[in-house]
C-alpha cells in the first residue's frame, strides 16, 4: 500500500449498530457492548477506531450506527480526538444493508475506493499484525476481491463459522474453497487439523465490487438501499438514511447477501489477537488474572476461588470456595453464571425479556446528548436522579403537568431558566420548579455540571416531558 497516494487510501466503515446482549446486565439495548470500557479505558468502538487511525493507510471513517446511539458515537469519538461520517440507520436491518450503504457513501467519495469493513465490538490485541494485514490485502481488493480476514483458529470453538481456504491468489490472499457454520466440537476440530480458519466477519473490498455482487443477488435491495442513501438528510451534522427506502431493503448479514454467494470472495489468513467478546468467557479470556485464574473489574476479593470472573461498577463482590463463576454487578442487577455456558446466558436474558424488560434495555444511567442522568431513589411520590452536563450543554426547553423538581448543584455552575426568571445558580446553593413551569437547565461552565434532583408528584415518566425548544431537534 505505500505505493499508493493519498486519495486512495483505505476508508475504514465501523459497524456500530448491535445491542450486545450477550454481555448482560453491564450491556443493554440502550448501551451495548462497544461503548463500554471492558479492557480499560476506551471502549472496543474507540480501540477499533484508533487501530484504523494511520493518516498514511486509512481515510476518514465511515460509522453506521443507530439513531439512539449517535451522541454516544460523537462523544466517544472527541474523547480520542477524531472524526468521522455518522451514518444512521432508521431501523435495524442487519450487516447486509449496513455495509452496502456505506459503500455508497465511500464510492461517492471515490470511484475507486476501497472499503475495510469492521465490528466495532471486537478485540484486536496486536494491533501492527493487523494494519500489516490491511496492507496485503490491499492489492487483492483493488484488483477486484473481496477479502475477508480468516483469523487462525487457538482452539476448536464452536461460536464461529468457518472458513476453508483454497488456491493461492496474490501473497497470502487465497481463493475460498467454502464457509461453513458453527459447528459442534468434534467437527471443529476435525476443521483445525484440516486447516481451515474462523470468519472474522470482517472484510476488504472495493465499494463498486460489493455493490455490484450485492445487486446481482438481490437487485430491489442494492436499489433499495441506494435510493437510502441518496434521499439522506442532514441532521445535526449526522447523515439519516432514508426510512422508507431502507426499510424497503432485506434484513440480512453480508454473508448470506454476498459472501457465501460471490466467485470474487477470498480470505487471507491472520494471526492478531482477534476476539468478537461474545460472552464473559471471552472477557475472562482478555482479562489479566491472579494467579488462581481469578480476573476482575472493579473490587472483589477471592478465597479458595478459581477461574472466576467478577465486574463491578459498585459494589465489593467476595467469592469464596467456588470454581469457573462469572459474576457481574451493576447498579440494578446481579449475574452469576457458569463461565462454560454462554448459551445460558442468552436463554436467561430471552426470559428477562418477557419477565422485567427494563432490565435488558435500560441501565440506571441513561445517557443524553447533553450529558446523563442517573435515577438514586424512587417512591410512590418522589424520584431522586443525578444529572451532570457537559460543558456547554443545556436540557430542552420543557414543562411537565405532573411533578415539581428542587435542583441542588454539587458541582460546577448552573443557567436556569424558570418561566421570565434566568438565574445562575452555583455549588451548594439550589433552586424550586414549580409544576407546569416552563424550564431549562444549561452548563456555561468549562467543567462538568453535576446536581441532585428531587422530583416530587404523582408521575415521573419521561413521556411528561412537553419540549418547547431543543437543540437536538427533540421537540
């Protein structure tokens, strides 16, 4: 790729729509998997990001994600100090349509771009063997393949497909002689010693192949898509995908649209670290660990305990004579789980679905574009939440028709507006809205903003929320 120029460097498309269940109860429908910090600091959707970062191999990104997401999107990129096009899905319609429309968007930059598709809720833990890989599969893709990373299996699993490479194409790209699905783990194995490789589910293309292949197999969806992308709006900054044309297009993933289907599919073969964090078993596998196997986030003491797995946003979690447990923690719900049964886990979370909902979709701090806030207490007649505001950041311009609220500010310095009355409030200090007032809450600070709320009524739902003005075009 060094021969390259700078108009064709690779334009990396992030794939950012999933709900991660698997990782429940720290991830959720409303905040999945790839915004959360599993391995430290920065989520996989920031580590994906940077990994694809090099100005000298990689172009301004691509990011599909959904429309919940998209401040979450925006924030985690300033936090890393990047940018890139947000795309927005209306609905969910698997990887399929995703990517194609993506690559509309990447031809449109260029006719001749060349796309690398990515999860952004995987791991990567050799990040250099991986961009060396972008490079040699670069010429495959610019000739007219599409090249998906076959990741060099460390065991017989049976939560991937597979994939059996054929005939040598250019350096270590070969042909794909056939995919198959997961299988159980005899069969694995019997892959392994015949030399086949996991799907990664991550490919290299050139945006006009892919759209080419997807329309011969499924010409209404490639148009329906395309017509997606052309009727987008701008929204914020944010690129919307036209609702009615891409719900037009069939839900299905890039494999069975194309790849399982297309003579021009190839894979190259890659050691990187590579993990899609499908289960807890897989956290544990990333994990540092003590020297009995024990990994934990957060803090947790162990006794006669071995190859456990603890995360903890809150509170101390103590194991004590027990073998292979995942337990998790969060503000509002407790998993202990097998570490050997991850399908456990998804048939659990399918009856949490039907017994308390919530608990799978919504954590207890809800994230808005301009901040969160997170609900301390609850009652028959009151609620108490902590808010924070980024800097800058103001709430709607909004009344409610069934509670008052008394704002105490603990950090920074608060704008409110209470009907006619503005008034900066400062630290320790509080102020009363009263029902039906006509109110806003902004941060003209340079630091965060965080305050108690005490809500007082007889309803605390957030449909009593009546916007007037919103900066995020909410009202």
């Amino acid at each position: 790729m060094s021969d390259r120029n700078m108009s064709d460097r690779v334009i990396p498309l992030i794939m950012c729509g999933g709900a991660g269940t698997r990782l429940w109860p720290a991830s959720r429908e409303d905040y999945p998997k790839q915004f959360l910090p599993l391995f430290g600091p920065r989520s996989t959707f920031q580590e994906t990001l940077l990994r694809v970062s090099d100005p000298a191999v990689f172009a301004r990104p691509i990011v599909v994600t959904g429309e919940p997401y998209r401040f979450m999107v925006l924030d985690q990129l300033v936090e890393i100090g990047l940018e890139a096009d947000i795309v927005l899905e209306p609905m969910r319609r698997d990887s399929g349509p995703a990517i194609a429309a993506g690559a509309c968007l990447a031809l449109a930059r260029d006719e001749n771009a060349v796309v690398l598709a990515l999860a952004a809720d995987h791991v990567v833990q050799d990040p250099a063997a991986f961009v060396a890989a972008c490079r040699q599969s670069a010429p495959a893709a610019a000739a007219g393949r599409i090249v998906t990373f076959g990741i060099e299996p460390e065991r017989p699993a049976t939560e991937y497909g597979y994939i059996s490479p054929g005939e040598v194409i250019s350096g270590p790209v070969r042909s794909i002689a056939k995919f198959v699905e997961k299988p159980e783990a005899a069969t694995a194995a019997s892959y392994i010693d015949a030399g086949y490789v996991w799907n990664s589910g991550n490919f290299m293309f050139r945006a006009a192949v892919l759209l080419n292949e997807y329309g011969a197999f499924d010409a209404a969806s490639r148009s329906a898509i395309a017509d997606a992308v052309a009727m987008a709006k701008r929204d914020l900054g944010f690129v919307k995908l036209d609702e009615a044309a891409f719900g037009a297009a069939k839900a299905i993933s890039i494999d069975y649209a194309v790849m399982e289907k297309t003579a021009r599919a190839a894979v190259l073969p890659l050691v990187c670290g590579w993990s899609d964090v499908g289960s807890w078993r897989a956290v544990w596998d990333l994990s540092n660990k003590d020297s009995h196997g024990n990994a934990a986030q957060g803090t947790a003491v162990f006794e006669d305990a071995r190859n456990c797995n603890v995360s903890s946003s809150r509170a101390l979690v103590a194991l004590e004579g027990v073998d292979d447990l995942v337990v998790v923690a969060t503000q509002d719900a407790v998993l202990v789980s097998r570490q050997k049964d991850a399908g456990g886990l998804k048939r659990l979370v399918a009856k949490l679905k039907a017994v308390a909902p919530e608990v799978t979709e919504r954590h207890t701090r809800v994230h808005r574009p301009w901040g969160s806030y997170q609900s301390v207490d609850n009652g028959d007649r009151h609620q108490v939440k902590r808010i924070v505001v980024k800097p800058g950041g103001r709430l709607s311009l909004q009344r409610h028709h069934h509670r008052s609220e008394h704002w105490i500010v603990v950090r920074g310095t608060a704008q409110v507006t209470v009907n006619d009355l503005i008034k900066t409030v400062h630290e320790n200090e509080s102020i009363y809205i009263p029902i039906g007032a006509v109110h806003r809450l902004e941060n003209p600070g340079k630091i965060l903003l965080e305050l108690i709320e005490v809500q007082t009524g007889s309803y605390f739902g957030e449909d009593d929320i009546v916007r007037i003005e919103d900066d995020y075009q909410r009202a």
